[in-house]
C-alpha cells in the first residue's frame, strides 16, 4: 500500500528520519505509583463498572479520556497496572493529538524502529490491516508485550481503532501476575534468578525481505524472567513468544523448554484471558509490564484501522525483598466478596423466615 498524502503514513525511513527511534529513552518517574488507593478522583466520574473477570481486564463508563485532570490521570494508571487491561466507549474525542497529550503524562512516548508511523507524529503508530499483507508475520495475531526487546520497553499501550470490521477483530490479554501466582514454589524460586533476552529478530527478518529501512536501532536486551511491576509491587512473568528469543546462561535445550512452558501457560489458559469486542470509538489501555496481548486475525476480507501510542516505561527489575503478588492482594479482595455474599444470604434468610412468619 502506496503512502499518500491523503492517508498520511511514514512506511519507511526513506519517507523520513532514520534516526527518529534513536531517541526513545526510559521514564524518570513511575506514574500512578502512590495515587490514591481508593482512586476517589478517578471514580467520582465514573457512572458503570464492569470487570470482565475477577483479576483481569475492566470496562468503565462515564469517563471522558481527554478531559482526565492530572490526578485522575495517575489514578487511572495506578488502575490499569492493577487491572492489566482497561476498557473505554464512546470516545470519539480522544484524537490523534490527544491520544500523545494522555500518554505523555505517564512518561516520554516510543518511536518504533519500523512499524508505519503517522507522519505528523511519530510516536503515533498506524495498525492498518491493509499494512500487513496475508502472508506477513506480524505481532498483530502472536503473544506479545509492547516492545519488550528495548532497553526500556514499554509501561503502557492506549490503543483506538477507527475503522472495526463488520466481524472479527477483538484483542485478547493474558494476566502476566497469574501466570506467576500458579506456579509451584520450586519453579518460582529457579524462574525468579534467571534472565531472558528479548530482540527484534521478526524485525530484521522483515526488512531482510521488503529492503525497508528503519527508523532506527533494532535493539535486542536482556530482562528478568520475573518482573516487578514498580506501580503495584506484585510479581509478574515476563516472557513472551514473540520477542523472548532464549533464556540467557542455559542450554539451548533447557532455554527452549522453559519458555515453550510458559508460552503453553500465557496462550491456553482461558482463566487467565480477557476478550474485548471493539466498537467505533472504544479505546484500550493496558500495562504491558503484566499483561500479554494478541489480536485476533479473523476478520478479513474486513478492514481493521487504528492509532496506537506507547510509553517507555523503566529498565525491568526484580526485586526479590520487596516484592508481593497479584494473589495475596487479592486473598483480601476474596474474603471481602465471601463476606457480602454470605451476608446478603443470611439477610435473604431472615427476611423470608419474616414472611412465611407473618403469612402463618
């Protein structure tokens, strides 16, 4: 597909800067870390909540994404690194322009090495199904983390498609803390002292292939296998079948068994997924420090159109002394509901032991 000036797409660098990903860097702060727990700014505006699952993915209501004030800004990333996965209707306002104003509140925004890019922004990345040709391997349908081969990769993605398809298309997560949480005692210890490295290989296959010049570095990097998540302090798994090329000090053999494990377990484990269903104007955040994500290829011959912007977070780390889990948190969570649900029951109870009482 021929770049026009209609449609205004940078498909290469010889269309623009080499250098323009030669820039991306790391966040200097962590945003939502220390927001109000209760996210009483947040959720003063906030008319329907619906969690998709009990640890996972939420759709709020209410919320106007471009009129967020700075502190229901980091309440809401505080939010999303505690849910994996936020969802957003109707939110036709939210433009190209708004879209980098949100995400660089959180942190300074990513430039990738090839993905087309706007060309007013680049930050502003273009997934246009007609971009990726039936026969190209793309990140678009496989198990991925937003860029997880940077030095820095990503901390959050806002994603908002402007053209849906009649049917098909929905984007599936995978909750990166219960992967971890599952696991026996003995893999979490032997997981939590090893590091994988991540790289851009697809990249440079696909530019071996079209002749596509980049907009800078294709940059390979090593991160923990166990990820602490800086917002929330829970554990997390962090590989994934896209980028994570070998698990770094073992053996071919023992690289690739661990890492198929934890591909089996991130794409097949259908309570740890969320499934959204896309709308016009629907917007998606999510936390690509916990969470994995695939699109769902089968909405061709339809068209799927969208904006993605994505924020470097920091250099991956784990934190062995100070780090909790998505479960024990959430242990606190469960008793909480337990508790309601017996006491409605209980109230149930009283009440119908007062009705049969009156009618006798």
């Amino acid at each position: 597909m021929a770049t026009t000036a209609a449609d205004k797409i940078i498909l290469d660098a010889s269309q623009g800067d080499e250098s323009l990903a030669d820039r991306n860097t790391h966040a200097t702060r962590v945003a939502g870390k220390g927001a109000d727990p209760d996210k009483k700014a947040l959720f003063a505006s906030v008319t329907k909540r619906i969690d998709y699952s009990p640890k996972i993915g939420t759709e709020l209501h209410g919320i106007r994404l471009s009129q967020l004030t700075e502190q229901q800004s980091e309440e809401l990333a505080a939010f999303i690194a505690e849910r994996g996965v936020v969802w957003f209707r109707d939110q036709d306002d939210l433009d190209r322009k708004e879209q980098v104003k949100l995400g660089s509140r959180w942190g300074p925004l990513h430039v990738h090495p090839l993905v087309p890019h706007d060309q007013e922004s680049p930050e502003v990345i273009v997934l246009d199904s007609r971009l990726s040709p039936p026969g190209r391997y793309n990140t678009n349908n496989s198990w991925h983390s937003d860029v997880s081969f940077e030095p820095a990769p990503s901390s959050f993605s806002i994603l908002k498609f402007d053209v849906i398809p009649e049917a098909g298309g929905d984007t599936v997560w995978s909750n990166g803390y219960a992967v971890y949480d599952d696991l026996s005692p003995a893999i979490k210890t032997f997981l939590e002292g090893l590091t994988a490295t991540h790289t851009s290989d697809i990249f440079r296959i696909f530019q071996a292939n079209t002749g596509r010049k980049t907009f800078g570095k294709l940059n390979d990097s090593s991160h923990p296998v166990v990820r602490t998540n800086p917002v929330t302090g829970w554990k997390s798994i962090f590989t994934n079948p896209v980028f994570t090329r070998e698990i770094d000090g073992v053996s071919a053999q023992e690289s690739k068994w661990i890492l198929d494990y934890l591909t089996d377990v991130i794409t097949k484990r259908l309570d740890y997924q969320v499934r959204f269903h896309w709308e016009k104007g629907s917007v998606a955040i999510w936390d690509n420090r916990s969470t994995f994500h695939t699109g769902v290829a089968d909405f061709r011959p339809h068209i799927r159109q969208g904006l993605r912007v994505t924020v470097s977070g920091e250099k991956p780390y784990f934190d062995k002394e100070n780090s909790s889990t998505q479960a024990k948190a959430w242990a606190a969570t469960a008793k909480t509901i337990v508790a309601k649900q017996e006491a409605a029951e209980k109230a149930k109870a009283e009440a119908d032991g007062r009705a049969s009482a009156t009618t006798a």
